[in-house]
C-alpha cells in the first residue's frame, strides 16, 4: 500500500477510524501504566518491538504471507517488546545497574538491533514497498483494512479486561502493598497490564511510529488525571482525547504531507496536556477556583 | 504471656526481614501475641518496625515465611483475617478515588476476581466509614480529605476487612487530635471484639493511654509485656539511647 493510494476517501476514513481506534485503547492502558508508573517501561516495550517486527516481516516474506501481515507483525514486535521487558528486572539486579540503567540498557540495546534489521530490510526492494519504512515516525495513509480490523478486535480485548479486572487494577495502582497482603494475584495483573500495553503499542506503531508511540500512551492520561472525576470519569476522558488527538494527527499530517502522522499526534497530545495544565495553573494563580479543601486541609494537616 | 485457651495469634521464632539477605534489617525476633491484645510496637527511627511487619506479610525482598504462623498455620491459609494498614506517606492519594472506593477495597479478596462490589459490600464499606466518623465523606475524592481523615479512612478499609488480627504501620502519624481519638476508640472496641492489634507508635507518651502491652524493639524484641512495665525508664533509655549512640535516632 503506497503514499499515493492512501490519500483516497475510503482510505481516508480507514485511517482515520484506525487511529481513533489506537488513540481510545491507548487512553485507557496509559490510565493503569501511568498509574502503576510503568510509562518508562511502555517506552522500552516500544523500542524494543523493532527487531521482532523485523524478524516478523522477514519470516512473512519468506513464507510467502507478504512482509506486511498485520497478524504477525503484531506477534513478532509483541514477542520481542516482552523480552525486553522481561530483561529489565534482570539487569536491574546487576551491581551498579540500576532500575534506570536497566531500562535504559534494554531499550537501547534491542532497538539497536531493531534499526540493523530495519536498514538491512529498506536496503531491499521489497522492504521499501512493504510499509516498514513509515514504522519510526507512523503513518496512518498506510492503514489497511487488516490493520483496522486488528485495532479494533484489540479495542474489543482492552476493554473487556478492563472491565473484568477493573477492581483489581484499580487496587494494585493505588496501593500495591495492601493489595499483595489481600491475596490479590498482583503478579498475573501486572503481567496482564503488560500484555495489554505492549499489544497496544506493537499495534499503534504503525499510525503512531514506533519512537513516539509511548507519548500517546501517557499524555491523554496524564491529560485526564490532572482533571477532578472518578477512575471511570478518567479512563473514559483518557479515551477521548486519546481519540482525538490522533484523529488531529491524521488530518495535519495529511493536509502537511511531510508531517508523519505519529509525530502529529503527539504534538497535539502534547501540546493538550500544557494546555491544560497552563490553564489549571492559571485558574489557581487567579483564585477563580477558590482553593480545594484538600489543599486547605492539606496545608493543615502537613 | 499466652493466653492458656489459644494459640498465639502470630507467632514469631527467629524471625529474620529485611532488603538483602547479607544484611537483614531485623534479625532473631521471637514475639507470641495472645488474642484479643492491643499492643504498641514501639523503638527509635531505623530500628526496622515497618519492616517487621511488612516481613512477616511477605512484602519485604528478604523474609522468613516459615518462621511466621497466622492463628496456628501460615499467612496464605490466614488471609483474610490478616489486615494490614501501611503508612500514608506510601500510598498515591491523588488517584481518583472516593473514600467509599477505597473502604470497599478492604473487601475485594472477599468479593472475588472479575466481579464488582455490590450492595453488601458497600453497606459493609459504609458502615466503616461512620465508625470511623467518615460516613459524610463517603463520596469524597481522596485527594480532597485532610491527612487525619486519610488516616481514618484506612482505618476504615482495615474494619471493612473484618480481620482477627490487625498490623498497623504508624495509624497515629500526624493526625490530628479528633482522628487520634477516633481512632484510639476503634482499636479499643475491637480489642474489646476479640481482635488482636499490633500497632507501630513512636509517642511514647500515649502508649499507656492507647496500649495494653508495648513491644520494645530495636532490630529484635528488647521487652515484651504490659505498657507500663515494660516502658520503665531503663529500657527506653537502654533502646533509645543505643540508637542514638549510633547516630539513628532523632532527639
């Protein structure tokens, strides 16, 4: 699927609906990993799907799939977006490491690999041709249907887990250690968030780009959170902008062709999340919102 | 000091918790707690009394499970009757909750995976609340309660629980007087239910008024027995002035 076909009308609303479709599913995850500040580790499972979405599209070709199959692509980044996760607690471990060092040890080195395999692929002919290209920075005109139909069965899976486990994700995000004392699986839930969070990434690469995929996981729930509400109020308003700014990414960057569509929709994710926090600031600063009794009772209870 | 109808509620024997297991930051701890005692778990900064209870509920790195019995057997079979209340300081209060969400959380493990608390729970959840002088805050966002409320509202999941026995990580901690009296008053009527409390304090001056019994601890168990006995000026100052020879404690 080329550059120039993707313009068209029908392609147009495939992509726009495929990244509304990425932007929701990523407001939600981002509301429990920003919660459970794990966004450091969404970035490294991010960075770290390249090799596998390599391999995968190598492996598709070889097979005679096409390179571009949505399915594997997915299994592949997925597959190698959790080794490295699964690497960090490991090297944190190591003297002298640290949780930081590991998690930047980790992105660095698969997403090295990842960039090796990548130049190798686009060196070919048919690499070019496949789609990998747009992966760095995203590019929704590359939507397919195949992509549209897996953004939206993963929709479908998000939100069912979400609503199934909601009490317990919203436990271990608040308060781990009561929770571990409950008897609550904490393990399995973090592990059950981990798997969303890197289906999401691994299938929003494509629109959001692979580098700036993590923004579009943190800033609409950082966004939602910094607005009053219950945890509902907050994932569904982490949805929504989630949605929105990606569906402004895909018409800035078709009407500016030279904007990837990633890139587009981090800056308004971005610029939304200053926005806001500007105008919260400067309300406080004004007194027009007469100060929270928290911060009252904050000041006094201190 | 147990009770001769009872086993020991919780029961340590050699006990050993801590970060690395080249350094345990407690180390040899021996502790019986017969039921229905309320005893204060009392010793300098850095004598390791948050880690004792956080190792004795497994939520340490280094901690022996098998020098731990809950009501005669071990913390997995005991869950449920086991609460736990961790400082305040430990917990994100900005997260969007209310006060009733959080009460409620003491009963999840009770409610079951994939299921939503229903009526029941939250006439439970409810009625914790107003034991705890919280029930007009029901609906509160957390981040809008002052610190004394945050502490009660803890207290509050804990009751909710209906645990046996109850290990509290400093429930007096800058609160303000309502809530110390609030709360002295729950942990006193459900002592007066059978409940068994084990509480870090570092008021010394109200341990007597809040306390039966006080444990006098600074790596192991120094003292164990009655409040008043046990905090004789001896030992306090034996404690409290070793840790501060080694430079650990506040004056």
């Amino acid at each position: 699927m080329d550059a120039t076909e993707g313009i068209s009308r029908a392609n147009t609303v495939v992509a726009l609906t495929g990244c509304a479709l990425f932007g929701a599913v990523a407001g939600v995850v981002g509301t429990f990993v920003l919660a459970r500040r794990r966004a450091l580790l969404a970035d490294v499972a991010a960075h770290a799907s390249l090799p596998g979405v390599c391999l995968a599209f190598l492996a598709g070709e070889a097979l005679g799939l096409g390179g571009r199959t949505p399915w594997l692509l997915l299994a592949g980044g997925s597959l190698s977006a959790l080794l490295a996760t699964w690497c960090v607690p490991h090297l944190s471990r190591l003297r002298g490491v640290g949780p930081d060092g590991a998690l930047a040890v980790s992105l660095s080195f698969f997403f090295g690999l990842g960039a090796v395999l990548l130049s190798s692929i686009q060196s070919h002919e048919s690499g070019a041709q496949g789609g990998l290209n747009h992966l760095l920075f995203g590019s929704a005109a590359a939507t397919t249907r195949a992509d549209l139909l897996m953004l939206a069965v993963l929709a479908l899976v998000v939100l069912a887990v979400v609503a199934m486990l909601f009490k317990e994700l919203a436990a271990i995000a608040f308060d781990e250690m009561h929770a571990r004392v409950l008897g609550l699986p904490v393990r399995r839930l973090d592990l059950v968030l981990l798997a969303l969070l890197v289906a999401s990434v691994v299938a929003g690469m494509q629109v959001a780009g692979i580098v700036l995929v993590v923004a579009m996981i943190v800033a609409p729930a950082a966004t939602a959170r910094l607005l009053p509400g219950s945890l509902t109020t907050v994932i569904a308003l982490a949805a929504s902008i989630g949605a929105g700014c990606a569906v402004c990414g895909v018409l800035l960057s078709l009407r500016y062709e030279s904007l990837p569509t990633g890139s587009a929709m981090t800056l308004c994710a971005g610029a939304l999340f200053m926005l806001t926090t500007l105008v919260l600031a400067g309300r406080r600063w004004r007194g027009a919102t007469p100060s929270t009794p928290a911060d009252a009772a904050g000041r006094a209870g201190a | 000091m147990t009770a001769a109808d009872a086993a020991p509620v919780l029961e340590l024997s050699g006990f050993r918790a801590g970060y690395s297991a080249a350094e345990p930051v407690v180390e040899g701890v021996d502790l019986a707690l017969r039921r229905g005692s309320l005893t204060a778990l009392v010793g300098p900064n850095g004598a390791g009394k948050s880690t004792l209870l956080k190792g004795m509920l497994g939520l340490t790195p280094v901690a022996d499970a098998g020098r731990v019995r809950f009501f005669g057997t071990t913390l997995d079979a005991a869950r449920g009757r086991v609460a736990y209340l961790p400082q305040r300081s430990e917990i994100d209060w900005s997260f969007p909750l209310r006060a009733l969400d959080v009460a409620c959380m003491g009963l999840y493990s009770r409610i079951g995976l994939f299921r939503r608390p229903g009526r029941d729970a939250r006439l439970r959840a409810e009625r914790a609340l107003d034991l705890v002088g919280l029930a007009a805050s029901a609906r509160t966002p957390i981040d809008e309660l002052s610190g004394g409320q945050r502490q009660r509202l803890l207290v509050a999941r804990a009751l909710a629980q209906d645990a046996d026995l109850l290990l509290l990580d400093e429930p007096f901690a800058n609160v303000d007087e309502r809530s110390e009296r609030t709360i002295a008053e729950v942990l006193q009527q459900l002592r007066a239910q059978g409940t068994t409390i084990l509480a870090v304090h570092h008021d010394l001056a109200t341990v007597r008024a809040y306390f039966d019994d006080a444990v006098v601890f600074h790596r192991r168990v120094i003292a164990h027995g009655p409040a008043g006995r046990t905090l004789s000026e001896s030992t306090v100052a034996r404690v409290f002035g070793l840790s501060s020879a080694a430079g650990e404690a506040r004056a």
